[in-house]
C-alpha cells in the first residue's frame, strides 16, 4: 500500500527560490493548494555524524510516515531551507474532499445560514460614549458575522452555506482537522502494536517540528492582498503596548487561536475586571489604617517613653540574647496599626462576598461566551487523544457492549500507577515540608545572630536598632530565602511531570508550595512558645520563635508582599525575556549579513514553540495570584491591587509573547476553563475559614475588643469608661528573672532586674497559680472561637444566597439558545422536506413516464 501511495503522489523536492511567490505566501510553488500544516526535519543524508545506522531507522519511519499520509488523501511538497541546506521543510495541504470528510468525523460545527438574531449586547449601551474609547476599532477589526451552525454531514452539504469552496473551511479549522490526521497516522507496527502520531515522532527527533502557519508578519500586512492579517490585526489592536487601555478582542482571539486560548483571556480579562473593585474598596481600607495610625492607642503607648520606654521585655533566646524595652518595636507598631485596623475585618468580609460574585458572575460570562462561540452543545470531537490511544495495548471485554476494547490499564497496572502517582506526590509535599522546616529552624538561628550582633541599646534610640530590630531582619531575609526555595521547587517539579492530567496533583504541589510559609507565619509561628521559664523546644534544641508584642500579621504581610512581588517579576522575566533571547540568539545563528528574505514557514520554524502545556501554567500562575488574593487578604488589603496592575501587564505580555515569540498553535475548542472552575470554588471556600482565622488568631483585634468591653471597666479594670488605655500593660505578663534556670539563663550585661515582661496571659509571680492562664486569657480564646463561627456563618449564608439567586445562564441566554436551536433544526427539517419533494417529483414523474410507455400501443 504505501508503494502504491508513493508511486501515486510525489513529494516535490524544490528549491523555495525558484518559487514565483512572495515571502508571506501561504500556498504551495503551484500557488492554488494552501499549506495548513508544516513538518520540519533534518536531511540525515547530510548530517555530520556516524550514527548512520540510526539515521536509516528515521529516514525509513518518517518515509513510512509521509507514505500513509498521502494515503489518507494529504498532500505534502518538500522545500529546502534558504538558511540551513540540512533542514527540509514538508508542507501539507488537505484537499476538500479530505476536509469534508474528517469534519463529519470530528463532528464540527459549519454555517448553515446567516444568523439575523442579534445575539450580543452590553450592558454599557446606554454609556457608549463614554465606552468607546476602551472599544476595539470596528473599522480595524471587523465584527464577525453570524451564523446557525450545525455538525457536518456529508450526505447533506446542500444543506451549508457554501459560497466557496476556499473559504469555507477557515484556517483554524483547517489546521485542526490536519492535527487530527497527523495526530492518528502511524509509522510503525511492532508486534502488532502500531506506533503512531506527530507527537511522538517529534519527541524521537524524527521531526524537528510540526506547526501551523501564522497569517503573516506581525509587524506588518501581508503582501498577499488576499491575506486576513489577522496576526497583524491581533499584534496592533490586543499586544501592542499602545492598546493596554482597549478592550480585549475576543472574537479574533478565538478565530486565530481557538476556543481553548480565547476562552482563557476572556476568564483572565473579566477576573481583572472584578479586581477593580477589590483594590477600590482594599486601597481604601487602607488608607482608613493609614489615615488613622496615629490614633491608635496601643501604638502610642508603646512610643510613649513613660510607657512603653519603661517596660522591660525578657529574652526571647537562651544566653545570647539580652532583655529589651518595648519602645525598640514603635515603628512596627506604627506600621501594624495600618493592616490591623478595623478596616481589616471590613475587607475580609467583603472578600468573603466578592469571590463569589465574582465565580457567579463568571459562570454567566461563560455561558454567553458558549452560546455567541457556539461550544453550547459541543461534541467531543475526538474520541480519544492521541496519546491516549498509544497507550492502549491492553484488550478487554466492555461490560455494556460485550465487546473488546483497548484501554491502557488492567485494573492491578491501573492501582499501580495511582499508587506511584501518589507516592511520588507525597514525596514532594514532604520535601515542601522539610523546606518550611529548614526555614524555620533558620528563623531560630538567625534571630539569635543578629539578636547578639545587632546594637544593644535599652531604649532603642540607635537609628539602626530603630528600624532594623531582630525581628524584622529575620522575617525579611527568611521571607526571600522561602521565595527563593520555592521557585527553585516549583522549577524542579515542573520538568519532572508532563501529563495532561496533572491539573489537581501540580495544584496540590503548588499550594504546599508557596502558601505553607504563609500558613505557618499566621497560625503556628508564636502559639506555642511556652513562656519565658518553660520555653518549648524544637527538635529539643531550637526554641521556637515568637511573634513581636503586636503579633504576627505585620510577618505575615512582608511573607506575602515579598513573594507575590518576587513571583510577578519573574514570571514577567521567564515570559518575556527567555523567548525574546531564544529568539534572538536563533535568528544570530542562522542570518548573517543583511537581511535575508525568507519564506512564512521558516520564519516561523525559528519561534519558540508553545509546548502542549503551556496554557496550563498561566491557568496556573492565575489560580495561585487567586489564592493570595483571597485567602491570606485579611492581612495585606493591597494584594487585589498588586493583581490588578499584574494581570493588566499580564493580558498584554501574554498576548505579545504569543503574537510575536511563539508559533502559532493548534486551534482547539473548549467550553469553559475545565477544573480550574471547581478549585477556585474550593478555595472560595477556604478562604473564608483562612481569613476568619487570621483575624481571630493572627491579628490582635479580638483581645483589643475584650479589653475595650470587658477589661477596661470594672469589675476587671479601673477606668470609668471604655477605653483602650492601658490595653499594652493589659497584655503583657509578669516574669521573676530569679526564676530563670539552666540555659534559659539571659544575658545580663545592660542592668539587674527583678521582672520582666513578654506577651501573653498568665497570672504574676507570686499567685496562687503563678505563670498559669488567667480568667483574661480564656475570655479571649471564648470571643476568637465565636468571632469565627459567627463570620463564616454570616459569610456563607451570604455566599449560598447569592449563588442561588443568580443563576448560572441568564434568561436572555437561554432564550436565545432555544430559538436558535428551534429556528436551526426548523432549517434543517424545511431542507430536508425539500429534497424529499424533489426525490418524490422525480420518482413519480419515472413512474408516469413507465405508465405511459406500457400504455402506449406497441408497433409491429
């Protein structure tokens, strides 16, 4: 068979020079058949190398390969590079009929009319003044035009709209419909096995590359005067910095790039939408804090010199370390003051609500996209991916059909592999463990260097000692060293697992990844410390650390500033500087001199490819920026606006990586943005309980409001009034320094001291009960436990109301779906009762010209 095949077709070996075309031409040297698809491979005739035994093997595959690929009705015409004689460029163009064919197959929706109902409206009309500016240029991107669609039958094509033959498969479907073949040819049988598909001969090397072509050059039209220019179009009006005020435009996106990548920027366009109000209300709450710090009374008592500059805290560290006064922390009480206000709980709040408006109101946004994409009732259009298939080796007996199929997997290989899976998941999230730990026994370490090399002055008064106490220069270099840790973990893992169905085990890994220090900071770090006589140990070495007298939520907001900041710039670095010297660095190696003028399949050979996961990790990148925002907001009310202004760059630096730095990829349909919906669900969930916790435990707004109302007064207190005067003195115990025993010993150069005082609520010296929690301690654990039921309960009332009153298709859509697959099968119907008249006219007028000849009187 691929003899015939070979003898059948022939793959012309031509030199592109002596092509009559242009640069931009998108058709083969005859320049009628259009190239929807390009493999590249090296002639291994005129390789260096000694392999050539191996060379053999590749040559016979790939020839096999291109044989049966002719076979299934491709053609393919063969060009050598003008750069690099030993590269050989193989366009494929499918004729009509095969398109016509594998689109019944794949069960692809075409037109079958023009759609006069007006199917896209905004709810901005009536601001169309004011909206136009952020509008795409309708005179530069044209509106596409309508139509009802239905899965193509051969048997019925009178029934589409077919005005030409050229046009009526557009590009995009065309590649896709050519992937599909390439995807299912095979090039090998083995033992009965049959090994198959461009993924796997790319993979062995066999092939260099395999891609669709872009339509031109970005930077310019086409000189095709029949080209679309769509990328130009996309480069100008979505990717050029210019436009970064513009709406996106989706309609082209998905027309160029498929469903699938349209469907994620318009998801990464209305989350940046929604974050607008997020950072409103959190820049507000803000500067409510900021605007208010200086009525903060716990901060001043700690400034004031008769207050806090009296009050002698104990060591928080065995021998190295000396006791300090309290007033050495006024800057970063000034600074908590601003993140641990009363604006704190209102933000949280909001954002309990503002997640599921926004996870509601997107699945509305979804589904309008579904019906104007017409992905509403989409088919799975192949029954299997590829990869999928090759892995089917096992035969047995389905239990419905009774009949033998291959599945990858007996039940025993099946337990296996998901047994490995999640061995090797569980390695993973051990050794994210062991590096919170590492981090932590650093803090420990660390704390008690630069407690015993930074200045020594009791009151604080030294400008270093001001603003950099031990403290704050722990947290800030721990803080970096996680972040470092985690990219290096999230490199390391990445390169290790290439599956498509990796979506929950890598978010797994990356939720251990980069929030455990974050989780660590606000629920574990200073709630088991023991206290200053009977400190708790780590590993029976390692005192544990503890939270400055204001608590830990001013750590914890440098913990998140640090590595949101850091995981903006890099991943801005990675998707915008790599490619661009990768590109950079291919274009020096292959042109010397002046410019050479080379045709679209070798410029675009020398882009950077996709790679089938790369949607993927910006999916991914997005969900993780998701978590920050939601879950660990109650502690930085900036982190929605640090997202804005990185998802307004990102929508741009993404569009221009893929317009300018990246091949073009496979179209692919999708209907939503698949798991990624149930894990932001997930962590809108989570986030309330985080964010509930944060403020009761983290924050110290819970013990300030049991010291307002209850402890201020009497019986407990001696104001008259409420009030959070003495709120400072309130919280910090009593310890005799004569009870300090073995290594707990402190260091004693800077005076003798009978007491000192460190954060927490026991009873003094002396009681009956002496260092044990007292009545003040309790009344606070009470009020945090309720605060947090009380928040989630209110919260997710709040949320389940919502999502039941807002539902998840519109009526309009609905309505709109129903009369359009009313008027499309009425279409259909009216079509098909013509052709049956026209059969039945013709049957009857046989049958009467049949009558009439037996009537007729026969003639001797």
């Amino acid at each position: 068979a691929n003899l015939l095949c070979s003898r059948a077709v022939t793959v012309t070996m031509s030199s592109w020079s002596k092509f009559n075309g242009k640069p931009d031409s998108l058709f083969f040297n005859d320049g009628q058949r259009r190239i929807d698809f390009v493999l590249v491979y090296e002639d291994e005739r005129r390789k260096e190398t000694n392999k050539k035994g191996s060379n053999e093997k590749q040559r016979r595959k790939r020839q096999a390969y291109e044989s049966n690929l002719m076979c299934d009705g491709l053609q393919l015409e063969a060009t050598r590079s003008l750069l690099d004689d030993k590269l050989v460029f193989v366009k494929v163009h499918a004729p009509w009929e095969v398109l016509c064919t594998y689109a019944e197959i794949m069960h692809i929706k075409l037109p079958l009319k023009p759609n006069d109902l007006k199917t896209r409206s905004s709810a901005f009309d009536n601001f169309n003044w004011f909206t136009k500016v952020l509008q795409v240029d309708e005179s530069i991107i044209k509106p596409e035009q309508e139509f009802f669609t239905a899965p193509f039958e051969k048997n019925r094509m009178n029934d589409f709209y077919i005005q030409d033959r050229d046009t009526f498969f557009n590009p995009a479907t065309r590649s896709r419909i050519v992937y599909f073949i390439l995807s299912r040819v095979n090039y090998q049988v083995v033992n009965n096995v049959k090994k198959f598909g461009i993924n796997r001969l790319v993979s062995s090397g066999i092939y260099k590359a395999a891609f669709p072509l872009h339509d031109c050059n970005f930077s310019r039209q086409s000189e095709d005067l029949s080209c679309p220019n769509e990328r130009y179009l996309l480069y100008r009006e979505w990717a050029h910095p210019r436009s970064i005020y513009k709406k996106q435009p989706l309609d082209l996106i998905r027309k160029y790039y498929g469903e699938k990548i349209g469907i994620y920027f318009a998801w990464l366009g209305y989350y940046t939408q929604m974050l607008l109000l997020a950072a409103v209300v959190g820049v507000a709450c803000f500067l409510y804090g900021y605007f208010n710090q200086n009525n903060c009374t716990w901060s001043k008592e700690v400034c004031d010199p008769n207050i806090g500059g009296k009050i002698i805290m104990c060591p928080q560290c065995d021998k190295l370390c000396s006791f300090w006064n309290l007033s050495i922390t006024c800057e970063s009480s000034k600074k908590l003051c601003i993140f641990d206000s009363f604006g704190t709980l209102v933000f949280a709040v909001f954002m309990g609500v503002w997640v599921t408006l926004f996870l509601e109101f997107w699945k509305r946004r979804q589904a309008e996209l579904e019906y104007e994409w017409d992905t509403v009732e989409l088919q799975q259009e192949e029954q299997a991916r590829p990869e999928y298939e090759a892995q089917c080796t096992h035969v047995v007996i389905n239990e419905i059909t009774q009949e033998e199929e291959r599945v990858p997997f007996t039940t025993w290989g099946k337990c296996i592999r998901i047994t490995l899976c999640a061995s090797a998941v569980f390695f993973w999230i051990l050794l994210i463990i062991a590096s919170v730990i590492g981090i932590i026994v650093y803090r420990l370490s660390v704390f008690i260097v630069f407690s015993a090399k930074l200045p020594k002055n009791l009151n604080g008064t030294d400008p270093i000692q001001k603003y950099l106490t031990p403290q704050t220069a722990t947290s800030i270099t721990a803080s970096l060293i996680s972040f470092i840790i985690i990219m290096i973990l999230n490199t390391i893992y990445e390169k290790t697992d290439y599956e498509n169905s990796l979506t929950m085990k890598m978010f797994l890994f990356q939720f251990v990844n980069y929030y455990s220090s974050c989780f660590y900071i606000a629920f574990f770090k200073g709630k088991f410390v023991g206290y200053p006589g009977d400190p708790v140990y780590w590993l029976g070495k390692y005192r544990n650390e503890e939270c400055d007298p204001g608590g830990c939520l001013l750590e914890l907001t440098t913990q998140l500033t640090i590595i949101m900041g850091g995981k903006a710039i890099w991943n801005n670095i990675q998707e915008v500087l790599l490619p661009w010297i990768m590109n950079l660095i291919g274009r020096c190696r292959t042109v010397s001199g002046a410019e050479m003028r080379t045709p679209r399949w070798e410029q675009d050979y020398h882009l950077q490819p996709m790679g089938k996961l790369g949607l993927f990790y910006e999916y991914l990148e997005m969900i993780i920026q998701f978590g920050f925002v939601t879950l660990f907001v109650a502690s930085f009310p900036l982190a929605p606006l640090l997202a804005l202004v990185n998802n307004i760059l990102e929508i741009r630096v993404d569009a221009w990586k893929l317009t300018t730095q990246y091949r073009r990829m496979v179209p692919e349909k999708a209907q939503d943005i698949g798991a990624w919906q149930p894990i932001m669900q997930g962590i809108a969930i989570l986030a309330v309980v985080t964010n509930a916790m944060i403020i009761a435990f983290t924050s110290d707004m819970i013990p300030r409001l049991v010291y307002y109302w209850s402890f201020s007064v009497p019986p407990y207190g001696d104001h008259p009034h409420y009030t959070m005067e003495g709120y400072i003195n309130n919280t910090l115990s009593y310890y005799r320094v004569a009870d300090f025993r073995g290594r707990e010993n402190p260091y004693t150069g800077l005076g003798n001291y009978t007491t000192c005082r460190y954060r927490d609520f026991r009873n003094p010296p002396g009681h009956p009960q002496e260092y044990k929690h007292n009545i003040y301690y309790w009344h606070v654990i009470a009020a945090k436990l309720a605060f947090i039921i009380v928040m989630e309960h209110v919260i997710y009332s709040v949320k389940f109301i919502i999502s039941y009153t807002i539902p998840d298709v519109s009526k309009s859509t609905k309505s709109k779906i129903k009369r359009e697959k009313y008027l499309t099968q009425k279409l259909l119907r009216e079509n098909h009762l013509k052709d049956v008249t026209k059969n039945i006219g013709v049957i009857v007028e046989k049958m009467v010209e049949v009558v009439d000849n037996n009537l007729r009187p026969k003639v001797d």
